[in-house]
C-alpha cells in the first residue's frame, strides 16, 4: 500500500483534481490528460456521474485513476469495484485509515495539523496530502514539520496553481502536488482537449527535486 502510493505519486509533478459532471467528457478529458504528461487522475465523488465517469477513465490506456473525496469506509469498495488504483480524502479519521488500510488500498489522506499526520504515522501512513495547503500554512507549514516528521512526503492541494506549483515542488517533503487548474470548467465546457492537453504539458514539464 505504502509502496504503491509512493509510486503512483512519482508518476507525474501534478495529480488533476477533476470533477466530472457530464460522462461524455470523462474520456476524451482522461485522454487529453494522459496526452500531455499527466497520467494520474483524482476523480472526485462531487457529482451523480462520478463513479461512472472513473470507470470510462480507468479503461484509458496509461490512465491511473483514483476517486477523490472519500468521506465513508463504504465507499472505498465502491471505487476499487469501478477501477480506482487509489484514493484521497479531504480529511481523515481513524475507521476511514483503518478501511483504507484494511483493503490494502492506496491512499493519500487529507491533513491540516501535526497531529492528524502523526495518527497517521503512527498506522505506516507515510504519504499525506495537505489540504486545504494554502489556507493551513502552506508552504510555511510543510516547511515547519520537515524535520520533526521528516518520515512523511506530502501531496499539498487546496490553492495549488500554475503559479506556485513549482515552490511547492522544490520542497523536499514534497513529492507532487494536486490541482484542478488544469482542467479549468470553461475548456471542459467548450471540449476544448487540445487546450487541456497543452495545460497538462506545463504541468508535467514543473520539476521536482531530484
């Protein structure tokens, strides 16, 4: 589980965080994305075609899709059964890690506070995702805990951006970063995936330290 998700997540700079709320977009987005150097997708539970839509996604060649949102044990099944490769939480509680845990899925759960990631920690939950990132610290705050949790390697997303996913990145508790600017509404609206495809470009062209 620790293992996978380390490797999912170096797959790629960015993970789009993507809400999908017409299934004919899901593919042609997912192509589009993978296109352009992106090939993990967070597929978010926000809307009623959610599940749907990372099924079609799942079957994209090179796609690794995960279900973001995930707010109830339950669902983690749900998701696995329709092709997620893993999954991420705003948030977290003990029986979600334990579930998550459980199934032996990968799993990139939300956190806010040094304590949240040291419960984590505490169940070998080493990758996390900070979030909302700008609004708990930021950059301020993954630099605070690098040494003290220096055994963690994070996800921040929540006011992550083309402008400041490249400082995020030279952090060296860092590992990626997730974001939905580049599946901005108005292109998917318009099915404008060349436009996407060049987003996903400069995205997955941000550098990392190495």
């Amino acid at each position: 589980m620790t293992t996978e998700i380390e490797r999912i997540c170096s797959l790629a700079p960015v993970i789009p965080v993507i809400v999908i709320d017409r299934l004919e977009d899901a593919v042609p987005l997912a192509t589009a994305l993978v296109a352009g150097g992106l090939p993990v997708l967070e597929v978010t539970l926000r809307s009623p075609v959610a599940v749907e839509a990372l099924a079609a996604m799942a079957k994209v060649p090179g796609a690794v899709v995960g279900a973001g949102t995930i707010l109830e044990p339950g669902q983690i099944d749900q998701v696995a059964k329709a092709g997620a490769k893993f999954i991420v939480s705003p948030g977290c509680y003990p029986e979600l890690a334990d579930a998550a845990i459980a199934q032996n899925m990968p799993y990139l759960p939300g956190v806010a506070t040094p304590s949240e990631m040291m419960m984590l920690l505490a169940r070998g939950i080493r990758h996390q995702k900070l979030f909302p990132a700008t609004v708990v610290g930021g950059m301020d705050m993954l630099k605070a805990v690098a040494s003290p949790l220096r055994q963690i390697r994070f996800c921040p997303t929540g006011g992550v951006n083309a402008a400041n996913a490249e400082e995020f990145l030279a952090l060296p508790n860092v590992m990626c970063v997730g974001g939905s600017w580049v599946t901005p509404n108005k292109l998917v609206a318009a099915k404008d995936w060349a436009g996407i495809e060049a987003l996903a470009r400069e995205a997955a062209a941000l550098k990392r330290p190495a």
